[in-house]
C-alpha cells in the first residue's frame, strides 16, 4: 500500500479557533463540502492528506510536487518556517484564501504576501465572491471557455443563511504586477494569480474554491501525473486503481499510467 501521490493536502485544525462562528460556516463549506469532497476526489491523481504540523515530522516524505494549503490561516513560527522550507525542487504551493493572515501578533495582509510570495491588499467589508478567468493563454487556463467563473457559494436553505450569511470577509485583492492574473474580481483586481520563482512556484486563489477543471490544469502545470480527465471518483497508490461512477450510468474513460506495467482486475486477477 506505498503511496504513489504526488499531492500532499494541508489542513490546519487550529485556524478554525479564529474565526467567526457565524461566518467560518459559509468559508469552511467552501473549501471542504463544496470543493474538496466533490472535486478533490474526482481529479483524476492520488493525494494525501496532513495536519500542517506534521510538515515538522522527521518521516514526513519531501517528494511530493503539490502542496495544497487548505486553510492555513493561523500558523505558528515553526509551522511557518516548515512552509518556507517546501520551497525548493521545483515543488508547487497552491493556497487558499488567507493563508498565514493570523498569528500571535495579530491580523496581517502582509503576511499573505510573504508567505505566498504574491502581494496582497485588504479591503473593509464582507463578499460574495465572484470572479472571471481571463483567457491570456496561461497553462492554468487551457480547456476554460469565455466568461468562466469562480466563485463562493452560500447556504440555500433560509433560516441556515439567516445564521450563516453568504457573504463572509476580510476581503482580500491581488495587487502584484510581477504575477501572472488567471481570474479577476469586478473591480479589476486579482482573484487568482501564479508567480514562478524558478525553484518554486505559487498560486494562490483568494477565492476559496475552485472546480476540478481549474484544479486539474494546476495540477498539469505543477507536473503532477494525471490518471484521467474525466470526472469520475479516483484514487490510487503504488500497486492499486480504484475508479467509481456513483450513481451515473456505464462509461469509459481514457486512463493513463505513470509507467509500463501489466494490469490485472484486482477482484479476479484477469490480465
């Protein structure tokens, strides 16, 4: 059962202690009900997943290509210096929303920026975010059509949205000229940006969820091994492919394997 991911996802438990119990709702099903359960899974590549402090573990593997930092928004100064050292061989760091905004000093927008390496600005108020892909040719945005969107969701049922409103802040834009815009918010400012720093690269989404298309071309740019590009439930580990269709009908998929290698049904050994 080695594992064959080359994506190690990151959630912080101690983040949750500083945020609004009204609002954290509206952020949190955001980034884990309505993105990381229904597209993580359908990716098409295995991944594994870590609290942030076990980036500090001596036995820890240093060789995956994908960092996804889920919701690290509060990070201790050895946690921090654990983050800092993944820059390096070329891996890909992908963050969402605020990541290292809060620490023991307080709340810092310049955080963000020296931990993603992308300048941020932040803005009075609270948002429903929404924003649209620009098509410039970049990697990121192979595959996408005109107009494509990312955006947060909110509650549907009424008296959980009187709870938990939809809009949710700090608001935060992108501001860096040396970074490469993917998407922008309505008042022309970045949403989601890359930044290639040669030994390293960032993207960071102040958007707190993304779809599996988008996810997946970050995947490709990152140099992780994409299994297939269809929308089926995947995982997979050293010795073991796992594909389910839910509920949907009968259907082939293309898939490809990182290596040559005879492939046998796992439940009656046909080669």
């Amino acid at each position: 059962y080695k594992s064959a991911s080359e994506i190690a996802v990151i959630f912080s438990e101690k983040s949750t202690r500083y945020m609004d119990i009204y609002y954290k709702s509206t952020l949190m099903n955001n980034l884990i009900a309505w993105m990381y359960y229904p597209e993580f899974f359908k990716l098409g590549a295995p991944f594994d997943v870590y609290l942030v402090e076990d980036l500090m573990h001596p036995n820890i593997r240093k060789d995956y290509k994908l960092y996804v930092m889920m919701n690290t928004f509060y990070l201790t100064d050895a946690e921090w210096e654990a983050v800092e050292k993944l820059k390096c061989n070329g891996k890909t760091i992908l963050w969402f929303y605020a990541p290292g905004y809060v620490s023991n000093n307080g709340l810092s927008a310049e955080r963000i920026g020296q931990l993603t390496g992308i300048s941020v600005e932040e803005l009075p108020g609270k948002e429903q975010m929404e924003a649209t892909v620009i098509l410039s040719g970049h990697p990121l945005t192979n595959g996408l059509k005109e107009g494509y969107k990312i955006f947060s969701q909110g509650f549907t049922v009424p008296e959980t949205v009187r709870l938990h409103p939809t809009e949710f802040g700090p608001r935060f834009r992108i501001i860096d000229n040396n970074a490469d815009i993917i998407a922008k918010f309505s008042d022309g400012k970045g949403a989601l940006a890359v930044k290639d720093f040669g030994k390293w690269k960032s993207v960071y989404s102040v958007v707190p969820r993304l779809d599996a298309q988008l996810l997946r071309n970050i995947l490709h740019w990152a140099g992780v091994h994409v299994y297939t590009s269809d929308n089926v439930v995947f995982d997979a580990n050293y010795n073991f492919i796992v594909l389910h269709n839910g509920y949907d009908g009968e259907k082939d998929i293309s898939l490809t394997l990182p290596r040559k290698t005879d492939v046998y049904d796992a439940l009656t050994n046909k080669l």
